[in-house]
C-alpha cells in the first residue's frame, strides 16, 4: 500500500479479523470456523461476488497458549452434560487461567510495545498489509448483552473524522441484524478508543477502522449458563453473533471499498506532507537506551535517521518541559514527523495525551522518551539536518591483550544481562560504591569492575571476559587497580557481588500479570534462572536454598506464621522483594509492612479531610458517584520522582525517575526504612490522577528499603515491571535483585 505501486491489491478492499486475543474468551476462536463455512457456502447470499474484490484475512487465534491452557482446562473438567447453573467446576477457571499468554502477558496489551513474541510476529504480517478495517473479537461478562462499534468516549484525538463516522456506520449496519432477530446489544458505553496498545487502537492509529466486539461470555460461562432472564446462553449462540457481526464488518467493507480506499491513501499521504500534531521534528540524544527506544518504533514501521551533521537549535526539552537550547551531535537521531506512521509516532511519543473524559480503561499516559528517559527534543518547525541511516561511528572499545580489570558502566538494563552471563558463567564482579577515577575513565556509582584478581579460576581471563562482549560495546580494560581520586577497586569503594538464587510466589491470589513479568524479566531479559512455586507450597519449601524471594502483586495474604518464617530467613541474611500490592503482605507483623502515615499528626489530617469529604458528600447526586471515585485513583500516570542516587537501589538512575503509577496506594516516608524514590512537593506529572490521590502523593515513597539483622526487606509501591514496557523500570528492577547494600 505504501510502496505507491499497483499491484492490483491495491484497489481491493482488506478485512482483518482477529479471535481469542484472550484465551478464555473461547467463543471467539470457535467462530472462525463457522465464519468461514458461510462466506464460502452460502449461495442465498452474494458472498461470491464479494470475495472477488476484497481480501479477508482471519487471524482465528493470538493467543495459543491462553487458548490452550484454558482449554485443556476445560475438557478434563466437563462430562457429557453442560452445568447450565453456576455451581459447577466447569465455571470457575484456576489460576493463572487462559486469558494471558504463555508468560502470562495480556497480548492485547502488548500491541505496540510488543514485548512477546506472538505480537511481534502478528504485527509483521499486519505491516505487510495494512487492512482497511480490523475487528478485535473478545467476551465479557455473561450477563452482558453484544457490545460493537462504535467505541466509548474518550476517543484519541488523532482518530480520525472518517474513522469515527465509519465505526459508527459498521454499528448500525450490525443493529440491524440484530434489530431482525430480536438480540440485545449495547454501543458507545464502554472500551474507549485511547490507550495505543489495544487491538483496535493501534489498528486505528495505523489508518484503519479499528474495532472491539464483545460476545458475553468469558471464563465463567463454560459451554452453557443460565442467566438472569432465564435464557441460557450456549457456546452455540456465541458463534452464532460472532458470524453475524463478522459478515455485517465484511459487508460493510465490501458496499464502502472506495471511501475506505480514498480514506487511507489521503491517511498515509496526509501523514507524509501535512502531519498531525504540533511537533515536525523529534530530536534523540543518542544514549544506551535509545536504541530500544527506536526498536519498538522500528518495529512499527516508523522511520528515523542518525544526524550526519552537528548543528544547534532551539527545542522543547521534555525532560524539563520547557524550550531550551539543543546541541545535536552526530549520531542523535532525528525523527521526522512527516512520514506514513505519523499519528503513530506522535501518539507513542506524546507527553501527555489530550483527555476529554477521565472515564477510561487504561493508562493515561505512556511517552516513550518518559518510560525510556532518553533526553527528547522536539520542535515546530522542521529540523533540516542531513540525515543517515546507520549510525557514522560505532564507538567500539579498545582491545587489551593484559588488563587488570574491565570496567562495564551500569547505566542500561543491558548492563544487567551482562552481569547476568557473566554471573551464570562463574565470574565474579565488584560494583562501585563511589564515584572514582581510574586509567582515563570515570567509575559511577553502580558501575561493575571485573578483575582478574577475583577471577583465578578463570582460563584466559581477558579472551572469557571478551567472549562475551563480542562487538565490544560494554567492556572497557582497565590496566590499574589505583584510582586517582581515591577508592582503590582492591578496597571498601567497590563490593564484591553476590550471586542471586531466586524464588518468585505464584498460585492463586497472586496477581497472574504480575508473576508473569517477574518470570518475564528473568528468561527473556536477563536470561538468569528463577524458580517459581505456588504461596500455599511455602511450608514445604526450604527458603535457606535462596537468597532472594519476590513476592508478586495480588491478594494472598500469607498467615502470621508464614510472615514470620520469611522474616526469619530475612534475618539470616535473605531478601525479600514485595511489588505493589504484595507488599501488604508483610502488614500482618509490626515494623515489617509499610505505614500509610509517619507520624500521628498526618493520619489525623487525612482523616479529618475525608470526614469533611463524607460531609460534604451527603448532598452530592447519585449520578456522580463514579466519579467522585475516579478522585481517588488512577487508571495509570506518570511521576516524577526524586531519586537517592547514593543508595545502591539507585545507582545508575540519575536523579530522577518517571515512575508509572498504576495503583492508588501511598505511603508517607517511611521511618526506619531508606526511602529511596520518593515524590517530591510540587511534582511533575502526566496523564490523568484524581485529586484525591493526587494531594497524597507530595512527600510519599515509591521504593523503600530495611534491613533486618543480615537481611533486608525492598518495597516497590509502583509496579517496575508493569506490561514489561516501562524500560527504566527494568534497569530499577535490576538494582534490587543484583546490588547489595
Ligand atoms: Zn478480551
């Protein structure tokens, strides 16, 4: 479609729909075959015709694994008749159930961050063909009635005009079936067109009529259940929507093939010539981490080019939201926004996206540069700089025939996959507690020194240790142990590592997601061994084989007695990592959890304050209850938080970091506890926070450390690890699992 030739495609229109994105949702996926036997058999209608000038491209299931894993589930518990009423085994799904995929990912989540690899092979083919229209099949609740097209408010907006009315066109073109057979269905109140990594958003952020379907069912509704109004509902009658909808979407793209042409050709030509969006040109500084940055837009399609030229100019600076002077040096990279996956571009980009309605399903904010923290520029007009496309001058680092050590610099989450191999490969590495000066380099805080010295065993020290690093990026040969500044790497300045054996809780209660970015993070990113075992298994495991336990997010509170067993091993010398909601697991022993409040006085205030609120809510219409509920939470934003740079938690983080909020918890600073990232007064935010949560959030923590004899306790209030995307939260991550303090 983009290459501008005819390939005789071109003038066909392209149907793309898509099943079982949620394992669990299990109607969807069988409808494909149903769909298809009537597109191709059905003489009474002219389907024949149709086929002839359009292309339907049927994805019958994303998630194989989910689909499986529920499934299977799902055959060992049924007989031969249906259990129509609620109590039976066939309704209630174990944990993790099927909706997520095999690392317990919502793929439909993961659209344009693409983190797992069915999305990243999905959106390779999508690329390649670009539909006109594509539809999302999934299942609610069992008691709901069809949910279609149109979408919700809040709509993104860079949806286009012709894609909002065209939703709305394919909506009553499906009520009419329905109207004739007398079916229930809803449109408009719910799942918003906002949030770019669903799988009708990026779709829609990709030119085309990106939808939602909703058969009622899910998980609960196993192959027949018994609803409210005495009907019941079959996995029959799904299928049975599911095809109708699938043939009025198909219709509908075959009666408007040419204003759905027109509309993407003009999509991708406007983008080109004439972008949306206040922004013409985005700067990067080329860092570390840029080049994932730029990976998950390559991955999309979008274009960039290294500067070929150094040149200075005035720019909006995201990290201090203000325009300020750039410098851009060679090897920056320069992203134009006038390009086919513009709106793309800029939604990924945005620092805050545009809200109508607080009223939304998702994150409210995602910038990339913010979850990346690669220094942004951007500016209005449109930077004429000469651009390539590789980068001019690989910076590799020298070889060494005899060193003393080799330095590799903490400042990426790449770093931690080094120490990782290096770990597994029995090498032991140092971390620098001071910033020092040794040969020619400077030595960060966080940084890692490999000696030989600590390595005997080690055959053909420098050949192993290069072995590893290839392409000579991370290494750098250091030829002296004494640092100029002080802070020898024989002394106190840099500790010896220990190597982690790691246990992560998982099993019912546990926060599916969560578990899974931890196991996640571990295979795909580190590439470090992990064992992962049910909480109510705890009694028969013998702690004292770790050092190292995460206890996921979720609702599984663990007995006093349990609490009790992993504060002692804590005391032995363990440590024990509690994200989100998990850390309330250790509320249940006195000086172990953290408290809401500091000191008497704050606790008094808060109280007063939501006192005053109840009072003041007594004459408040019951219409505005959901949002006055909104006022306490977030649907997901970003912060910006101070960082204790001196803590090992924070080496290699800079002094701030963009902390993704998906929780409405707070903790004051904490007493007894180092609090590590914290929210400072008159802090910076993006994306939507009720006001309620926002006046708590001023002088909270959102990672807290303790010790505890030998051992210590670390406490992430935000989720690190949230969808695997927030890429400095992976570095963070890293800090607890490998740096002792
Ligand atoms: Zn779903």
């Amino acid at each position: 479609m983009t290459s501008g030739k005819n390939t005789g495609t071109d003038r066909k229109v392209l149907v793309w729909l898509s099943f079982g994105v949620h394992g669990n949702e299990a109607g969807a996926s069988e409808s494909v075959p149903q769909i298809i036997y009537q597109l191709l058999t059905n003489k009474d209608r002219n389907y024949d015709e149709w086929l002839k000038n359009m292309v339907v491209i049927i994805d019958p299931n994303l998630n194989p694994d989910g689909n499986s894993r529920y499934i299977h589930w799902i055959n060992q518990v049924s007989g031969t008749n249906t259990h129509p009423e609620i109590y039976d085994r066939e309704h209630f799904e174990p944990w993790p159930r099927g909706r997520y995929n095999h690392y317990l990912f919502d793929l439909n989540r993961d659209w344009a961050w693409q983190t797992q690899k069915e999305t990243r092979q999905r959106i390779l083919v999508y690329n390649q063909w670009l539909p006109h229209i594509h539809a999302d099949f999934h299942e609610m609740g069992h008691e709901a009635n069809y949910y279609f097209a149109p979408a919700a408010e809040p709509y993104h907006k860079y949806v286009s005009d012709f894609q909002k009315s065209f939703q709305t066109e394919i909506g009553k073109n499906h009520a009419r079936y329905f109207d004739a057979k007398g079916l229930l269905y809803w449109t408009r109140e719910r799942f918003d067109l906002f949030y770019p990594s669903y799988g009708d958003t990026y779709p829609t952020f990709n030119g085309a009529i990106g939808m939602t379907f909703e058969q009622a069912g899910h998980s609960m509704s196993g192959r027949a259940i018994l609803l409210s109004n005495g009907d019941t509902l079959t996995l029959a009658r799904k299928i049975e929507n599911n095809t109708i909808v699938a043939l009025s979407t198909i219709e509908m793209a075959v009666k408007n093939t040419d204003s759905l042409h027109k509309n993407l050709v003009d999509y991708f030509a406007q983008s080109k010539t004439n972008p949306k969006g206040k922004y013409k040109t985005y700067i990067l500084k080329n860092s570390k981490s840029t080049a994932a940055l730029l990976n998950v837009l390559e991955k999309s399609g979008i274009e960039y080019g290294f500067a070929a030229q150094k040149i200075r100019l005035n720019a909006y600076y995201y990290q201090s939201r203000q325009n300020q002077a750039v410098d851009v040096d060679k090897d920056d990279i320069v992203i134009q926004t006038a390009q086919p996956k513009s709106v793309l571009l800029q939604v990924l980009m945005e620092e805050v996206p545009e809200l109508a309605d607080s009223l939304t399903y998702d994150i409210t904010a995602w910038s990339l540069p913010l979850a990346y923290n690669v220094d942004c520029y951007a500016t209005t007009a449109a930077v004429q700089i000469k651009t390539n496309s590789t980068p001019d001058a690989r910076k590799k680092h020298p070889d060494a025939t005899t060193a003393y050590a080799y330095h590799l610099p903490w400042d990426d989450v790449q770093s931690a996959h080094v120490l990782a191999e290096l770990t597994k490969k029995g090498f032991r590495v140092r971390m620098a507690k001071k910033q020092v000066r040794i040969d020619s380099l400077t030595v960060q805080r966080g940084d890692l020194m490999i000696t030989k010295g600590d390595n005997p065993g080690i055959k053909e020290f420098e050949k192993a240790v290069m072995t590893l690093d290839p392409e000579k990026k991370y290494f750098h040969p250091v030829s002296s142990g004494y640092s100029l500044n002080g802070g020898d790497i024989g002394g106190e300045a840099f500790e010896l590592l220990k190597q982690p054996k790691v246990l992560l809780f998982s099993g019912e209660g546990t926060d599916a997601t969560s578990v899974g970015e931890v196991w996640h993070y571990f295979e795909q990113i580190l590439q470090y061994p992990l064992s992962i075992m049910d909480h109510q298994h705890l009694s028969r495991i013998d702690l004292y084989k770790y050092n190292t336990i995460i206890l996921p997010g979720g609702w599984y509170g663990l007995s006093q007695e349990e609490v009790k067993e992993l504060a002692d091993w804590v005391k032995k010398g363990g440590r024990l990592i509690a994200l989100e909601d998990g850390v309330k697991v250790l509320d249940v022993m006195e000086g172990w959890g953290l408290q809401a409040f500091a000191t008497d006085e704050e606790k008094n205030e808060s109280q007063k304050q939501s006192e005053e609120e109840s009072l003041r809510a007594r004459t408040y219409a019951y219409e505005s209850f959901e949002r006055r509920f909104l006022s306490s939470g977030t649907a997901g934003a970003i912060v910006r938080n101070k960082v204790d740079e001196t803590h090992p938690l924070g080496f290699g983080m800079g002094n701030f970091y963009y902390s993704l909020k998906t929780n409405a918890m707070t903790y004051r600073l904490q007493k007894d506890f180092q609090n590590v990232i914290t929210v400072p007064d008159n802090f910076e935010s993006y994306g939507f926070i009720g006001h309620v949560l926002k006046s708590h959030l001023p002088q909270s923590v959102t990672l807290a450390s303790k010790k505890h004899g030998k051992g210590d306790v670390i406490c992430f209030v935000d989720n690190p690890l949230f969808r695997g995307f927030w890429y400095k939260g992976l570095q963070l991550f890293a800090n607890a699992v490998f740096f002792p303090y």
